[in-house]
C-alpha cells in the first residue's frame, strides 16, 4: 500500500497539480515516494529534471500501456502515484486497475464533471472484473474538487449543484478541496515544491501551504481507514 | 529582517509538514497481483477507454496482444471515391490528446477524417 492512481480523462482537471502536491509534501514528511508520469506531456518529469528542487521525490517517466505493469513491479516506495493523461485510454484503465486507491480531481464544470463521470465508473467496472479472480479487491476511489474559491469566497452554482449531486448520487469525495491559488501554479512555474517557494513570495503561501495540509492528512486518514477495512483482524 | 534573538518564526518551519504526520506504517508497495488485460481493457472499453498508442502491428507480443483487443482494427488503404461536389480543404492544429481521440474515433467507426467529422456534425444535429 498505496499505488495511488490520478485520472479524470478530461484535461486541465488539476490532476498534475494534485500528484505534485501531494508526492512532494509526503516526501518532505519522510516517506518514500515515486511518481510514474504517464501523461504524455510528461510535466512531472520535466518538474524534475529541469528544476532545481532538492525534494527526494523519484519520477519516472516513458510510461506506456506496454510496460505499466513492468515498471510499477519495480517500484519499492510507499506511496507510487500514477499522474496520468487527461484522456480515456488503455494506460489509464489499466492504472485504475492496478491501483490501490484512486483520486478522481474535478473541477466545478459540466465537462470536467461529465468526464470524472467516465473515470467513476471504468474503476467500478475494472473493481468488478478484478473481484471475479479475488472478491475481497476493491478499487475505492475519492472525487477531489479542485480550482474551488478560496475559503470566504463566494462559491458559484455550478460547484453547489455539483456538490449536491455528488451527495445524493453517494460519490465518494474528499472533504477538503484543493483551492485556485497562485502558489499551486508557481509549483510548475518555478519549479520547485511549495515548501521551497518561500522565498518566491507567491500569493498566499500559508493558507496554501495550509490547504494542502488538510488533504494530506484527510489522504492519509482514508487510506489507513480503508486499509482498516481490508483487513480488520490485523488492527 | 533579522532573527538575532530566534524570536520571528522561520519561513521554513512555518512552511514544514506538521509534526503528527506519521507514515511509517505505511510499508513500501508490494508487487501487483498479476491481471487479465484482455478483461480489463474489455471493461474499460464501453466507457471510451481505447489504446492511444500506435504500435506498430509487426512488434506486438503477448504484452501487447490485451490493447490489441481493444485497439480499432488494422488500418488499412482506403478506396478514395471521386466526389462531384466542390470541396475545400481544412487544415486543423490540434494538441496530441485531442488529436489521438479524434484519429481513434475516425478508425473505430472506420471512416476517413472528413466523414468521421460529418458524422460528428450529423450526430449533433449542425
């Protein structure tokens, strides 16, 4: 535990963004950590390689539908996340299947929500088909709101409608949500994690650095609650 | 702004995972149990999920042999048919995923670019 997959086949949903976030804060906190960029803009990859930032985050990148599997198998870290492409294809239904937990980010659009509504249901459908050699595999997946207002701001409709709907159509969803904020862009920008943009003076920094908080630790508190869960004799 | 006295908080540790995060608990991943690609990409493929990689048909292995399912059909030369009516070219930059869709869908149903796009129009009723 845990290969954690980031899909939503709609492009620009934050899935990049989310994999940073959340890879380098683990990193900096002591775990082992690798991300496979399987999007074929490879922006992680190039994070890495062209930047200067001394987190100890392993990517690797050239992943392809030919050899996920290969390449996951060699991974010993704690935590691998997948950052994959924002399009539906073998490489990310394969992921999903592959994974341990998957994040789902959606922004507050119709198009970006329609298209998590894609990915929603390829993990249901690929936990199914994993069940038939092993019932006890499950896929649990999270819907993560990304680019909401930052708190105290006015929320729009749509996100409204969309959060109602994720309630009533029982859709797994993080409580916390990953807000627009200028220090989430300048990560890429700069090239650095958000932890060594203190000098950069980007935005509000602290109250980035706090929303990011929040969801590592509601990340990590879902993952030892579904871990629970799998195997409950062991706690 | 000075610190002489340790009394302004560093920006680092204002900036530093807090303290509680405990994650040795988490061991490293294990190795994934082997899956049936040929199912998987079977359950995936009703909800658009199809190959966006050319792969050469030539260095197909086994490996390969599961996205093959899903992957269209050969592609093969098609007959150009003379048309009557005047037609204009249009030459279109698109960014690669969308690109890819657009290719992929076009061989899915078996049509060339221009009437994959009529049926596109068709469909939406322009």
């Amino acid at each position: 535990m845990p290969v954690i997959a980031v899909s939503n086949p709609k492009g620009g949903a934050g899935k990049s963004t989310t994999v940073l976030l959340l890879a380098t804060y683990l990193a900096q906190s002591g775990a082992s950590v690798c991300v496979l960029d399987a999007d074929p803009n490879q922006p992680i990859m190039d994070w890495k390689e062209n930047g200067e930032s001394k987190t100890t985050l392993k990517v690797v990148g050239g992943i392809k539908e030919s050899n996920l599997m290969e390449v996951l198998d060699e991974q010993n870290a704690q935590f691998v996340f997948i950052d994959l492409e924002g399009t539906a294809s073998v490489l990310v239904s394969r992921s999903i299947a592959m994974a341990d937990f998957v994040i789902i980010p959606v922004q507050a659009s119709a198009v970006d929500v329609r298209q998590a509504g894609k990915a929603i249901r390829a993990v249901r459908d690929e936990e199914k088909v994993a069940q038939r050699s092993n019932p006890l595999r499950s896929i649990p997946y999270r819907v993560l709101m990304t680019r909401t207002p930052a708190p105290g701001a006015p929320v729009s409709s749509v996100q409204r409608q969309l959060e109602a709907e994720l309630v009533e159509a029982k859709i797994p969803r993080f409580r916390t949500s990953l807000a627009e904020r200028l220090a989430f862009k300048a990560i890429f920008v700069e090239r650095l994690t958000l932890a060594e943009l203190g000098e950069h003076k980007v935005g509000n920094l602290g109250a980035a650095y706090e929303n990011l908080h929040d969801l590592v630790d509601e990340l990590i508190e879902t993952l030892r609650e579904l871990d629970r869960k799998r195997y409950p004799n062991e706690q | 702004m000075s610190n002489k006295f340790g009394l302004v908080d560093d920006p680092e540790d204002q900036n530093s995972p807090r303290p509680s995060l405990d994650l040795s608990s988490f061991a490293p991943v294990k190795k994934r149990a082997p899956i049936d690609l040929v199912e998987v990409d079977a359950a995936a493929a009703p909800h658009g999920f199809v190959s966006r990689e050319s792969v050469p048909s030539s260095i197909v292995t086994d490996a390969h042999s599961a996205s093959a399912v899903a992957r269209p059909a050969a592609t093969h030369a098609r007959r150009r048919l003379a048309r009557a009516e005047p037609s204009r070219s249009l030459a279109v930059r698109m960014v690669v995923p969308e690109y890819d869709r657009f290719v992929a869908y076009a061989d899915r149903h078996q049509l060339t670019y221009h009437e994959a796009i009529k049926k596109l129009l068709d469909d939406v009723g322009e």
